[in-house]
C-alpha cells in the first residue's frame, strides 16, 4: 500500500500487485507498481514497474516516465551506496528506501543524507514492513520506522507491508475480537496499513487528510464524561479536513494543554462547558445540552464548517 500522490483523502495513490490478477475495475487516478519483470512482460495501463537499483541501472528497457528503485541502506553485504551516484543523471525514477538493519530508521536517514549531500533530489518513498503480531506493535513499528523522518522533512511518500506470517497472525487476532476494527478481505490488514500510513502523516504534517482532534487523559476535574463527549463531538465533525479541535475536561488546566488546536471544547462548571477559538474564549458557560450544536455555529462563523453531504466523493 503505497500513498505518493493524491487522488482522494484517504485513499492510497498506488498500490503494488505482485503476480496477482486484478479481478476489479480501478478506481479512476488508481495507478499500480508491479515488480519488474510482471511490468515488462503485460505492460498494463497505469502500471509502474519496482526495481531494484542495480537492476535498473544495469536494464535498457525502463519505464520513460516512471520507476520505481529499491535502494537498500547499508544492510550488511549491500552495495547500493556505491551505486547512487549513477542515478544523478537519471530523470525517471522514485527511490524506495529500506534497510534489514535491526536500526533500519537510522538506515534510511543515513541514505537520505548521503542523497542530499550528493545532489541527488529524487522524490523518496520510505517502505517499512512489520512483523510483529497485534495492531498495536504494528503501529508501533511503523511509526517509529518511519515518523522521525517525516518529521525532519524527509520523504514524499509512504509504503507500508506486513511479512505473510504478519497478516495472518493479523488476521487471527482480529477475529478474536468481539467487534472488528478492520474489515477487508485480507483480514483487515490493509485497511489497517491504510489508515495507519495516513495517521502517520497527518501526525508529521506531511498530508492533511482528516480532522484532528486533541483531548485530555481525564482526571479528577474532568467536568463532563470524556469519552462520550468525545465520541459525540467526533461523530458530526470527522468530515472536517485539517481542522484541529481540542476536547478538555476542565478549564484550569485545558486551555494550557490544548496546544495549537484551532477550536476548543472546555468543561468550565457542572453542566458548562467554554468555547475557545484558538486561545481566546469566545462562547462562556455554556449548557451542555446545547454545546454540541454551538460548536457547530463556532465551526460556521469562522468559515470551518462544510456540510457532511458537500464532501467530493471518493
Ligand atoms: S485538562 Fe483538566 S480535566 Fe483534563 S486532565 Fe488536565 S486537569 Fe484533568
């Protein structure tokens, strides 16, 4: 599962086949990565082929606009560190950075580096897998693996897999579960990698694709319940692409803790709850019988509000 380019907010650009068969029609600006030689015998349309470096720099017969080129960091017995020199002359290429080292992080920045300081300005995909077992260790993983380096600046797109033995253990796991949290085909692992890969930038401030919400751990301030609020307050503003809005349970310590958060939902009394925009308070005290719907007004009068039924369909 690839995300490079936008064709919807949550939706990946690219996503990578190998040897398999599409039984679906794409959806239109869906574009697919197949491994070289899967690439060079069909030729399908809007598919891209995955390469290793020293393959491509060795293959006549590339892509002319795109390929895709697997550089391994420094991974013991790995060469491509002495190859990357050759690509500053090549047009067509997205580097996909990985590395089996146990630090693989400290790898790929390595790499990273080592391109910059040659010139060498490529876009960059970092490809981190996982195969660890339940959810949490697998966001763990990559968020870890790959976040730090979003954060300094690095990379333009992200690709996230999961070893075979990974899904399936994945896949168990969920199935244990009394409700699911994933559901597709494969287990829900993909669609666990997809919003795993687009929570990871919308973190990192790379891609902005969904609305962001702060809340306090709760306490024993906390004014109003927390959780439901929350949930609440979710459930009718999740369409709101990019805006930050923070849910804290009392207003001694809430308006400190909530950061940059764009609007603020702060209990200030049994039954109160302030309105903050930004910094400053602009609806006090409140009922919380109403709160909701005068958080929507607040998202209305400062132009962040759309209707659920206006968002473009994906
Ligand atoms: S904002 Fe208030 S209620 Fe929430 S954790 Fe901090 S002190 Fe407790």
């Amino acid at each position: 599962m690839l995300n490079l380019w936008r064709i919807a907010d949550a939706a990946a650009d690219y996503i990578f086949i190998d040897n398999q068969k599409i039984a679906f029609t794409l959806p239109k600006g869906l574009q697919i990565i197949t491994p070289y030689n899967q690439w060079a015998e069909n030729k399908l349309e809007n598919s891209f082929p995955v390469i290793c470096l020293k393959h491509f720099l060795a293959e006549k017969h590339v892509h002319p606009s795109l390929n895709f080129v697997l550089v391994d960091c420094y991974s013991k017995g790995s060469k491509d560190y002495e190859l990357i020199d050759q690509l500053s002359e090549k047009k067509n290429v997205v580097l996909c950075l990985s590395s089996h080292n146990t630090n693989a992080m400290q790898s790929v920045r390595r790499m990273c580096i080592a391109l910059q300081k040659k010139n060498i300005s490529h876009p960059i995909v970092f490809v981190t897998n996982s195969n660890w077992q339940t959810a949490d260790e697998h966001l763990i993983h990559f968020a870890t693996e790959t976040g730090a380096l979003y954060l300094e600046g690095f990379g333009y797109g992200i690709w996230l897999g999961m070893s075979e033995q990974a899904y399936s253990d994945f896949s168990k796991a969920e199935n244990h579960l009394s409700g699911r949290q994933y559901a597709d085909s494969n287990g829900g692992a993909e669609t666990f990698l997809n919003n795993t890969a687009f929570s990871i930038l919308q973190a990192t401030r790379t891609r902005i694709s969904k609305t962001e919400y702060i809340s306090c751990p709760s306490c024993g301030r906390t004014l109003f319940e927390l959780q439901e609020t929350t949930q609440k307050i979710r459930t009718v503003t999740s369409h709101l692409k990019g805006v930050k809005i923070a849910i804290m349970g009392c207003i001694v310590n809430g308006p400190g803790e909530m950061a940059d958060a764009d609007f603020g939902y702060v209990g200030s009394g049994p039954g109160k709850i302030t309105l903050y925009k930004g910094k400053e308070v602009v609806k006090r005290n409140i009922d919380s019988a109403v709160a909701v719907d005068e958080l929507i007004n607040l998202l209305k009068e400062n132009n962040a509000w759309v209707e659920p039924s206006a968002q473009p369909t994906e």
